[in-house]
C-alpha cells in the first residue's frame, strides 16, 4: 500500500468534520467486558406511572420533566422508558434513573441548561454526524454523570459552546462507538470548556471503522481526570490545546493496524483526530488552526500503547506549533509508567520537529496538586509554595513573586547564569538541598536591590570553582552570593572553595558606578543599602567568608563564619556582630579585616557584642583604606594565638574602643575606655567596670582605681603618702572592706593607731600622786594637759575631785604629720581616816576603783559590762589587794552572765559566750575565779559539752542562780557535768510528783522546788563532788534558828538530816547529791542523831505519816512560785521546800521539804 492508498484509508476511518470533530462510521456492538450494549427499553403499558416527583406519579415523561423542573425536585424513573429528544432551554433537572434504563435519540441543552443523570443507564440510540451527538452541551451549559453507565453508538458527549462543563463521576462508565467525550475547535465560541471525569470508565470502541478515540480535548480550557480509566482504539486522550491535569489514572489506546506508525511524522495533521496514533497525543501539526498551547500534567498515571501493534507506537506522542507560545508543555511525577516504547527508536515520547517549542519530563517542582517540569514554570504560575520534588538544571529568576521554595532534599544547577536570580519581590528557601553554580562569574544566588531573601535552609555553592589566591581566579570563580538587596540567612549553609572570590558579597564591588554596574556588581546603587543578617547557619570558604563592600550593612547574629584565606569577615562599611563564632585559620591573616576608605560608603565602623573569635590575629586593618576605622567592642570572646588581638597597622588612622570582652593577651589594654580596666582569669583576660576612689587628705587629691566589685586596697593605699609609724588613715563612714561599685570620693583624715591614757595613783606616807601614763603604737613625746592646770605627767592632788588629763602626741614622717589626742578622768576621795578612793573609767569602758587605806593597803577592782551578739550580759569583776608592804593579798575574778530569757522556762547558754568568760578570766590572771549564771525567771540552763569542759579547764567555781536559789558547784562536781552536753533545772513540781510513801511524809499544800541535772539524755545523781545550796528565808513565828534543820525525803517515805546554817534570814545547806529536801526544826526529830557529815546523815529519822486532821500548818514556802508546778521525771532530782506553823492553838510543826528519788 503506498502513501496516498494509506493516507485515503485512514481518512476513511478517521472522517472530520470543519467543525474539527471527527465524523462517525458505523460501529460494530463491541464494547469491554463489564459494558454491555443495553436493549432498548420497550416503554410500558399506556396509563403506567413513568416517572415520580416529589411523590406524584406520572405518566407522561414530558409532564414529569416539566413537573422537576418547576418544582426543583428531582425527576426519579418508576420503569425502562424510551424517549425521542430531550430539549432544555435555560432550565434544569436532576433525572434519578433509579437503576431504570432511559434510552434517546438526542439530547440537547441551550441557554446555560444544567441536566444531572445518575444512577442508571443510559441508552443512545442516535446515529449521525458527530456534530450531532447524543448529549449535545452548548453555550454555558452543564451535564452530570453520576453513577451512571451511558452506551451510544455516536459521540457520547459533545460539549461544544463556550464556558459549556461535563462532569463524569462516582463509578460512571461512558462507551461509545465514536468520540465518548469531544470538543469543538470550529469556532472561538467554543473555547473554555470545563471536563471533569473522576472515579470512572471512558471507552472509545476498538472498532476500527469508528473514530476510536475516548477522550478528545482540543479547545483552550480545562480537562481534569482523576482515578479513571481512559480506554481508545486511536487514541486514548488527545489534547491538542488547554490544560489537562491527569492523575490516578491509566491511559491506553488497542491500536490492531499496522502500518500507521510514521504516516503523520511527514504530513500535516488534520483537523479533530486526523492526526498521530498513540496512547497520549498532544500538540499539533497544522500551522491555520489550534494556535494555542497545550499544557498537559500526569500525576500517578499509567500511560499504554498497547493491542497487537502497540509496541510500534511511542506511549506519548508530541508536535508543537511554530509559535513558541503555542507551544506544548508536558510533565509527570515519578508515580507515572510509561510502556510499549518505540521499537524503532525506543524512545519513551516521540518529539515532533525535533522537539521544537516541546518541553517534557519529570516534575522538578510542586505547588499543591500541581506539578511542574521546571522552577521556573512553578515560580512564573505565581505559586507562593514550591517544593522541588527532582533535581533540576535551569536558570531561575523570581522577578515579582513572593516564593517560599523548599528544596526538599534536590539540587538546583544553572545553565549559563546565576542559578538563583531575585530581581524583584520576595524568595524564602527552606529544607535540605542544594543551589550550586558551575559558571565563571555567576552566583548561585544573586539579590538585586529592592528584593527580600530568607534563607532558612540548604546549602549554596560554587562547585566548580577554581579560584585558588588572591590573584588566581582560575577562569572560574566568583561569589557564592551576591546581595544588593535585604538578605536573612537563618540555617542555610553557603561554601566557596575557592581564594580568589569571597563566599557572600553584601554589597557594591564598585559604588560610584554610573550609569551601568560595575563588572561584580547586578545593579547600579539606587540610595538603599545591600542589608544582611545571619542569624544562624554555616558561611565558609572564599577569600573571605563575608566581605561587606560599598553601601553594605552586616549583621551578625549567630552562626559560624570560618576562613582559611584572609578573614571571616572583611568589613568596608558597617558591620555589628552581636553573637557567633568566628575561626580563622593560621593560614589567614585574621578573623576580621575592617578598612575605612570614606565616611559615605566605606566608613568602617565595627561594632562587636558578643561572639567567639580564634585565629592568628584579632582584628586587623585592611590595606587599601586610610584606617582601621571605627571599632567599637563591648563583648566577646577574643582567643587569639599572637599578642596581636588588634592591629591598626603603624602609621594609620586608628579609632578602637574596648569596653567588654575576654581576651586571650593583654595588649587589648591599650584601647580600654575610660572606666575600664583587665583582670586576668586563667588563661584570659576580662575586661571589667573600673571605679575611681578619689581621696582628699591635707588639701591634695589622691587616686585609686578599683575593679568593680572589689575592694580598695587594704591597710595602706598606694595613692596616699606613707604615715608614720603607729598611724593610720581615717576614711570616716566610707567602708574601705565593702565592694566599690560606683566612683567614690572620700574626706580622709590620719590618726594614731592607737593611743589611750590611764590614771594611775600612788600613796607614799599619806601623799596621793597620780600618774597619766599613755599607750600608743606611734612613737613620740606626749604633752599633758589636767584639769587643774598642770602640764606634768604627774600631779598631786590637794582637795578631792574629779580630775581630768589631755594628751597630745604628735609625730611626723617625711611631709606628713599627725597629731592625736587622749583623755583619761579619775575621780578622788580622800576620807578624815587618811584613806583615799580613786575611780578611774577606762578607755575600754570598764572601771576601776582604787580604795588605799591609810596604812597602805591597797584594794584595785575593775568592772566591766558588755553585751554579746546573743543578747547575754556579761559582767567581769577583778579585784587585787596588797598589804602596806605591797604583797598580794587578794586576787579574784568574778564573771557574772545575765542570760538573756528564753523559751518554756529555758535558757541555752552558747558555747562562744562561754569562751568569751574564759578569756577574760584567762586574761584578769587571778587566782581565784567563779563563772555566775544567773537564768532569772527561767528554771533551766542548757550548755554544750565543750562549753562546760571550758569551765572545768578553768578551774573556776560555777555558780548557778535564778529566784528561787543559788548552787554552787566546786570543781569535781563540774568535773563529773563535763562529759556531754548538760542541763540543770531549778523549778516548781506540785504535790502529785511525789510517790504514794513521800506523799505520806509531804502535806499536799506544799511548796514542791525542782532541781535536776541531765548529761546527754541521762540524769546525774551521785556528783562527786560539793554542791552548796543557798535560798533566802524567813523564820516562821516561834521558830528559833538553832532549830531549823534541812532533811531530805528518801522513796520510801522517810527523812534525812543534812549540815544547815541559818542567818540573817540565808539558809544554806550542803549536799552531794541532788534530792527532795525539806526544812523543819528539830521537834521533827524523835531521837537525838549523831553529828551529821557533811552531805547527809547516815539514819533515817522515821517520821509519822501527816493526819490531814491534824493542827499542821506548813511553813511558808523557801520558793516563790505561781502555784502551776511542774512534773519531773523518774530519775528528776528534785527540791521541795515546804513551811508549817500552829494554827488556832499553837505551833504543830513546820518544815521546809527537800526529796530524793534515785
């Protein structure tokens, strides 16, 4: 068969029509398996229910339909009903097949008519041109398929007016012999059509007289399938104009002829699908019609040539129009197969014309459900979300939009250009990828001025860079980014490899450029600055990490910054680091470069906070400029290798403030502000707040700077002169031990350390002398001054008085002299006898009294009271005597606590009070000494073990006092207190205390008094040792004192003479052992005992237990106390003292109790 036999052949197949749908030719009845050819109904009986709305049945089909559409309901078919036509005219229906099968010639629809079949079959029984299809959706009309299966032996559906939608969904199965669903290109009118299919079956009829093709889409508009299968002979989906979104879906044509695979590679397609055979066929090939693009997307979908000759046809055939922007687009996801490639050429798509004006391949790019085959296709579709779903090689410019692209893992790599351009609007990349250059002098990123860039992840790069030094670029190098406009790296990395080119260029290369831009530069400077800020993300490599060239504004927030070229940072303009980490290697020449050139776009200010900064050296001035420029440090960690931490270079201008940082070498000191000194902190040095402490002695002003924080120097300050020996400076109320923190200006005054003066007095055959004698660290001549008039050391007073004395030392050192004054004041007694008494204060506060009798014999007592931390009044009172021959005759020390009350009748006496006592004994010398704690109102006295073995290192008497009584306690028996911590109580019990046998002994109106000892948690009895116990007293009437007698009471109810004196209303008593006592007379006594022992005696005297009928009447109580008593335990040694006298007719008996129980 030659060409012209062929091509006669295939147009009797493929018959068009100038409205560009194909023509049909009659079919055969095959159709795919789960589609059956339906029997056409055969209408019921006259008089049958046809169809129901809202309810009503009828029996006129037409009246139904009038009936749904005036009603709005929907039309619900009751039996399989034939009709003619159905016409509808700016009206609408929803037909419920209810499983019916409807069959019809025609339908058709005028006037934005809206048609809805569902649930059911439908039957088309037309057969005609295909411009006459069964379902005809003109102008702005719509039909739904739901759930509907449609058998035709023409054109399925035929929307063919502008703005006119066809929706196939919900399991819808559509077959037909010709075209199932087709457009019409004959005229712009009909443009804009909208298909939808979802969720279904569409089957073109493999009959090869038909026009076999499924789906024919050839208008500008939209055509969507979804989950679907899409099934031709021909063809399974031609678009030959509009947009078509695919996904979910399989695409197939059953192509059984042979010898068609090349026929339209060389002749002119013609209209409707006169054209290429294949599965998926796009574009066009005819240069009058369908001048517009076509713009196809497959997502997830499986594209077939299949049938017998199916592996000579490319699954996906293209031909694009001589006008670019009639061009074809195609692109796919990587879900989508392709199958039955090419034989011949084993391609995968078959390119027309070489591929002219055709672009297709796998999505690089995502924004919601669409995809695209370039970047720049998803950037210029104005997406404001782009994911890169592949890698992809192209030149990418935002110019307008606001991107947020997310890399996604892919990588993005020029042609020929930078990769990246952002002319104008907004770009936010994120996600881990790649942007990379490969050009000479192109960026992978460049920012013109007026733009806004966010990097907020991925890496940029110069991957084929091969600058290798300043002065080598190696035909391929330049920066990594360019920045003119307003640039965030926030979590992006940026490399460069190379040393010729820095890595970022925030910028102008050449500022005073006119006119055009400069060789580096993307645009001349308009008046804006090139901003950037890091916030975080690594910048390495280049010959600086970051050069801030003309007009550019640095900010460093975070991040990592490392170079092994020149510098982290070359700063031109403005630069403020306020934190991250700055490495430079030693191969560098410092961690920051900063130059001044001019102060309108290269001031070369350098403002640092905070950060980390290694390397060779800190920061250095760039050669080039005319300075350093202005760099301003309050912070930051400076670990440089050199001493060089700044390096201004000799003979420039230099501007360095330092008011903060640590730094690894002093040399920073040299550019300290004013108020700010180094103090060194292990391997560093800190730059701290400095205070001055002016000082104003003798008219002259002194300095001294103090860190902040700390305190003045001690003792001696440098500033001042130095003072004489014995002397010291007096700063008044200003604390020299108290931290500075803030500038101090202090009146300073010299004195003498220590100076003080003592009256001292003498008698020598009855003349009284007294003597001032001075104490003073300082040396010198002392001049006196009394108040008598004398100027001499010594005076002899005539008259008695008081009589005071001034002295005055004056020493001198060098220009410095200091002069200080002391006073001492004695008052003088003398008496008719020819004794005299002198009382003295001293200047610790004590006192003394000296009393010389007039034989001589001198008596010296020293009283001083004060006052402890703990609220404890301490009074030590050191008295000596002599004889007129001047031997001692007397030398005691006398130490009395005032405790301070306590709680619950308890007092705690603190071990440092009690080392306090010690040494003034230790210190009075005395041979005789006694510690007296006096508790007051309180019954106990607590001491730790170390405080009460201090007293019986002592050696002193310790004696214990509170109103109710006074004990005395020698050494043995504070020796035997002194192993633990102890606790002595005087206190009230009441008569219930007593045992059943001493409350026999006791009346019940007694006056019970408790004294009990605890070492540790045990009680003490036996003390080894003597207690005196003293109590006031007053006799009751008919009592003499001879006859009072103390006993005490044992457990077993009976009573024990102890040694006892009475007078002048003390009775005193002495015992080895702490027990229940009483005092009676000696009346109670019904047998004469031996002389008892000191202690107790060794009988018993048996007492009568007491008759409450009795005329007893108790002596009144040795103890004052409120009544309330206490309760004393097991081991409690205890006192108890009770009275009787005779009531109504005399004196029965009275007695003073005192019990022991063991």
């Amino acid at each position: 068969m030659n060409s012209i036999t062929k091509a006669i052949a295939l147009l009797v197949v493929l018959l068009t029509a100038t409205a560009g749908v194909a023509m049909m030719a009659d079919s055969s009845d095959a159709a795919p398996a789960d589609i059956q050819e339906p029997v056409p109904a055969s209408n019921p009986e006259a008089g049958t229910a046809i169809a129901k709305v809202d309810g009503t049945p009828y029996t006129d089909f037409e009246v139904a339909v009038d009936a749904a559409i005036s009603s709005n309901k929907t039309l619900t078919l009751l039996n399989d009903y034939q009709i003619t036509n159905l016409n509808l005219d700016a009206e609408s229906v929803t037909i419920d097949l209810n499983t019916k099968i409807l069959s019809f010639e025609r339908i058709k629809l005028i006037n934005a008519s809206s048609l809805t079949f569902e649930n059911g079959t439908l039957n088309g029984l037309y057969i005609g041109a295909a411009n006459e299809a069964s379902i005809a959706v003109n102008t702005g009309c719509s039909v739904t398929l739901n759930d509907v299966n449609y058998y035709t032996k023409a054109t399925g559906l035929f929307p063919s007016g502008d703005a006119a939608s066809v929706t196939v969904k919900n399991g819808s199965v559509v077959h037909a012999v010709g075209f199932c669903i087709g457009t019409n290109a004959g005229s712009s009118s009909n443009y804009y059509v909208d298909i939808k299919i979802s969720d279904s079956g569409i089957y073109a009829d493999s009959d090869s007289s038909a026009a076999g093709t499924a789906v024919f889409y050839n208008v500008p508009g939209s055509l969507t399938i979804t989950d679907s299968t899409v099934q031709g002979y021909f063809h399974g989906v031609i678009v030959r104009g509009g947009t078509a979104v695919i996904s979910g879906s399989t695409i197939t044509n059953t192509m059984n002829l042979s010898g068609w695979e090349t026929y339209y590679d060389s002749e002119p397609w013609g209209t409707g699908n006169s054209i290429k055979l294949g599965a998926l066929v796009l574009g066009n090939r005819d240069n009058a019609s369908y001048n517009y693009p076509t713009d196809v997307t497959l997502i997830d979908t499986d594209v077939i040539s299949d049938g017998t000759y199916g592996a000579n046809y490319s699954a996906v055939y293209m031909w694009a129009n001589p006008d670019p922007e009639n061009g074809v687009n195609l692109v796919y996801d990587s879900a989508c197969t392709f199958s039955n490639l090419n034989s011949t050429t084993n391609d995968l798509f078959f390119y027309g014309n070489n591929g002219a004006n055709i672009t297709a391949g796998l999505a690089v790019a995502q924004a919601g459900d669409r995809i695209y085959n370039s970047l720049q296709a998803a950037i210029d579709d104005d997406n404001e979300e782009i994911t890169l779903v592949g890698d992809t090689k192209e030149n990418v410019v935002v110019d307008g939009q606001t991107v947020t692209l997310d890399l996604n893992g892919k990588t993005v790599t020029n042609v020929d250009d930078h990769t990246i351009t952002v002319k104008s609007g907004e770009l936010t990349v994120k996600g881990k990828g790649t942007v990379q250059n490969l050009t000479h002098q192109k960026a992978a990123l460049a920012a013109y001025p007026g733009t806004k860039v966010t990097l907020n992840g991925g890496t940029f790069d110069r991957t084929n860079e091969t600058g290798t030094g300043p002065d080598t670029s190696g035909n391929n190098s330049w920066y990594t980014i360019k920045n003119h406009g307003d640039m965030t790296i926030d979590g992006a990395t940026v490399r460069n490899g190379g040393g010729f080119s820095s890595c970022i260029n925030n910028g102008w290369y050449s500022g005073s450029a006119q006119g055009t831009p400069g060789n580096n530069d993307l645009a001349v400077y308009a008046g804006t600055n090139a901003k950037l800020t890091i916030v975080s993300g690594k910048i390495d490599g280049g010959l600086n990490a970051v050069k801030n060239d003309d007009y550019g504004e640095l900010l460093v927030q975070g991040g990592e910054l490392t170079n092994s070229v020149q510098a982290t940072i070359l700063n031109w303009n403005i630069a403020t680091i306020e934190k991250g980490t700055f490495s430079a290697t030693s191969d560098a020449k410092a961690v920051i470069l900063n130059g001044k050139i001019d102060g309108t776009m290269d001031k070369g200010q350098l403002t640092i906070s905070d950060g980390t900064f290694s390397g060779p050296v800190g920061i250095q001035m760039m050669s080039g400029g005319v300075g350093i420029g202005d760099v301003t440090i309050t912070g930051g960690t400076f670990n440089i290798s050199s001493d060089n931490i700044i390096d201004p270079l000799t003979g420039t201008e230099t501007n360095v403030q330092v008011s903060g940082g640590s730094f690894s070498d002093d040399s920073v000191l040299a550019y300290l502000v004013e108020g700010k000194g180094l103090v060194e902190n292990g391997t560093m040095f800190d730059v701290v707040d400095v205070h001055t402490v002016t000082y104003t002695f003798n008219d002259t002003t002194y300095i001294e700077k103090v860190i902040s924080g700390q305190t003045a120097t001690q003792n001696t300050i440098p500033a001042l002169p130095t003072l004489p020996e014995g002397c010291e400076y007096d700063f008044g109320e200003w604390d020299k031990t108290a931290p500075v923190t803030e500038d101090v200006s202090v009146s300073v005054k010299a004195e003498i350390t220590s100076l003080t003066v003592a009256i001292g007095t003498s008698t020598v055959d009855g003349v009284t002398t007294l003597t001032a004698t001075v104490d003073s660290t300082a040396s010198g001549t002392p001049a006196y001054t009394w108040s008598s008039g004398e100027a001499t050391e010594s005076i002899t007073p005539s008259v008695g008085g008081t009589y005071d004395v001034t002295v005055t030392l004056t020493v001198t050192s060098g220009d410095v002299t200091v002069t200080g004054k002391a006073n001492a004041s004695v008052t003088y007694t003398p008496s008719e006898s020819g004794s005299t008494t002198t009382t003295t204060t001293n200047p610790d506060g004590s006192t003394t009294t000296v009393e010389t009798d007039s034989d001589g014999s001198v008596t010296e007592t020293t009283t001083k009271t004060e006052t402890t931390e703990t609220g404890n009044e301490i009074t030590t009172v050191t008295t000596t005597g002599s004889d007129p021959s001047g031997s001692q005759t007397t030398s005691s020390t006398e130490v009395t606590i005032e405790a301070a009350s306590g709680t619950s009748g308890s007092v705690s006496l603190p071990e440092e009070d009690v080392n306090s006592v010690i040494e003034s004994i230790a210190s009075a010398g005395t041979t005789t000494n006694t510690i007296s704690v006096n508790i007051g109102e309180n019954d106990t006295v607590t001491m730790g073990s170390a405080a009460i073995s201090a007293i019986a290192e002592s050696n002193a008497v310790l004696e214990i006092s509170n109103e109710n009584a006074t004990v005395v306690a020698d050494g043995d028996v504070i020796e035997t207190l002194s192993t633990g911590d102890v606790s002595i109580t005087v206190g009230s019990a009441t008569h219930d205390n007593l045992n059943e046998s001493q409350q026999q002994s006791v009346p019940e109106n007694s006056t019970i008094v408790e004294l009990s000892a605890t070492v540790g948690t045990s009680p003490v009895h036996d003390l080894n040792g003597t207690v005196e116990v003293t109590m006031t007293y007053t006799l009751p009437s008919g009592i003499d004192a001879d006859d009072v007698i103390v006993f005490y009471v044992d457990d077993d109810g009976a009573l024990h003479q102890m040694r006892t004196v009475y007078a002048e209303g003390i009775l005193t008593f002495y015992t080895t052992h702490f027990s229940y006592y009483f005092v009676g007379d000696r009346s109670m006594i019904p047998s004469v005992d031996p002389e008892p022992s000191p202690g107790e005696d060794d009988q018993p005297v048996v007492v009568p237990p007491v008759d409450d009928d009795d005329d007893y009447v108790p002596l009144p109580p040795i103890v004052d106390t409120d009544g309330s008593g206490s309760s004393g335990g097991d081991d409690t040694v205890k006192i108890v003292a009770c009275a009787a006298a005779a009531v109504v007719a005399a004196l029965m008996a009275a007695f003073l109790i005192i019990s022991r129980r063991d």
